[in-house]
C-alpha cells in the first residue's frame, strides 16, 4: 500500500459520497468564520448582552401590560380630546 495524501483521501471519499447518495451540502451563504481580537470579541458580547437585555425587558413590560390590562393611549393635552371638556369663552 502507498501512503495516502490528505487530498487524495478527500477527492476519495468525495466521489464515494457521490456514488452513494444525492445529498448536497446546501451553499455557503455567509463568509467563512474568521478571527477576532479579544477586545473585539469582547465588545460583541457585551453589544449582544445589552440588545438581550433590551429586548428582555420590552416582553417582560408587554407581559405585565396584558396581564394588568393597561392601556396605552396617546395623551394630547393641547389636542381635540382637551377641548371637548373646555369650552373656550372672551371674557369681554
């Protein structure tokens, strides 16, 4: 037996996969996985914990609307809803 290169080995067992089954690996939609420094990684994680966070308390403040039945309306104290308990008179 000769020895086997690591290129050979892969085209092998390639081919061997094609004998044998259908299936594709679905394509590469996004850029390979590359390196980061500690400090980039770092402000990722602390960026990604912070929108968690956000969005953890936006659904926990929608949970306890719904469950106290609130309301949320629009206030306008100098719109339609203000005057329609003032009636506005000249004082001459």
């Amino acid at each position: 037996g000769s020895p086997v290169t690591t290129e050979e080995r892969r085209l092998r067992d390639k081919k061997h996969l094609n004998d044998i089954t259908a299936a594709r690996l679905p394509p590469l939609h996004h850029s390979p996985a590359k390196l980061l420094s500690i400090e980039e990684s770092i402000a990722i994680q602390i960026q990604q914990k912070e929108a968690y966070e956000e969005m953890q308390a936006r659904l926990a403040a929608q949970k306890l609307a719904e469950r106290l039945n609130i309301k949320m309306l629009r206030f306008e104290p100098e719109g339609e809803a203000s005057s329609q308990y003032r009636e506005v008179r000249d004082e001459d």
